[in-house]
C-alpha cells in the first residue's frame, strides 16, 4: 500500500502506552470538549469524533463507565448507546447528507479495536464512490476533511 505521510498520526503511535490510561475516559474527565472533539454527553454514553477517521464525520459512541466488553454493558447502559447511535445517525444524514452508514464494533485487538479496554460504537458516514480512485488503483486513502471542518 502506498502511504501519504500524516504526522499527527506520529504522536499517537510513539506516544509512551499506560494501560491505565483511557482515552476516551480522559477526554470525557477533561471537560475541554470542543479541543476534544467531544460532541454530545449523556448520563450514561458520549459522542466523540474520530481523531483518525475512516471518513468524514466518523463517530464514535461510548459508554461513560469504563468497560471493555459488550458483555459488561447494563440494560441501561445498551439501551442509550443504541439510542444515542441512532440520534446520530438521524443528525448525520441532516447535517452530512451521506448516502449510508457502516455501524460497527469491534471487541479486542484482533477484532481491530485501537482502544480495545473501552467499549465503543464507530458511525461512519458513506457516500456513493466515495472510495475513489486512490484506494482502488493507489491503495491510498484520503480523508478530505479536517475534524475541525466536521
């Protein structure tokens, strides 16, 4: 695969790991939400923008308490996840006007979870072509929008 150089991206793989961080538990303990991109707080789930997104408007929904696992969710719990997704998903297509949605989960790390110690929901919004060229003859993957933008 070809890569385009993305140095923000540096920070996040060098960056120095402590299990006992989280980042999603630091960004909701940290009250700057718009230097987070922290966009909606709930009694139970949060919304943050992906900082690595696999599209434009790529959310990620989470719950407050820190679990890692579907299986630890209370009723609760599941219940405003799986309600807040969709308010999102209703917002995005108003806002973003985006042809579908991929909506996924992904438990452990060879399952594809980056932050695999706190259980989240990736909205990412798609539109018709929106692979391009780049990743079918390039292999390379663009994303056109800065998280500032979105």
């Amino acid at each position: 695969m070809e890569k385009l150089w993305a140095p923000w991206r540096a920070v996040y793989i060098t960056e120095p790991k402590n299990e006992a961080d989280c980042i999603f538990c630091a960004k909701l303990a940290d009250k700057q939400d718009v230097e987070n991109h922290l966009l909606v707080r709930r009694d139970l789930c949060f919304v943050l923008l992906n900082i690595y997104p696999y599209n434009n408007g790529h959310l990620l929904i989470a719950p407050n308490r820190h679990v890692a696992d579907i299986a630890e969710l209370t009723a609760e719990e599941s219940g405003a996840l799986f309600e807040l997704t969709q308010e999102m998903v209703v917002l995005t297509r108003r806002v973003m006007n985006p042809h579908g949605f991929n909506i996924g989960i992904n438990l452990g790390l060879v399952a594809g979870a980056g932050f695999p110690g706190h259980f989240h929901i990736h909205v990412v919004p798609r539109w018709d072509g929106d692979t391009s060229f780049m990743p079918v003859v390039g292999d390379v993957k663009v994303i056109s929008e800065s998280l500032d933008r979105t």
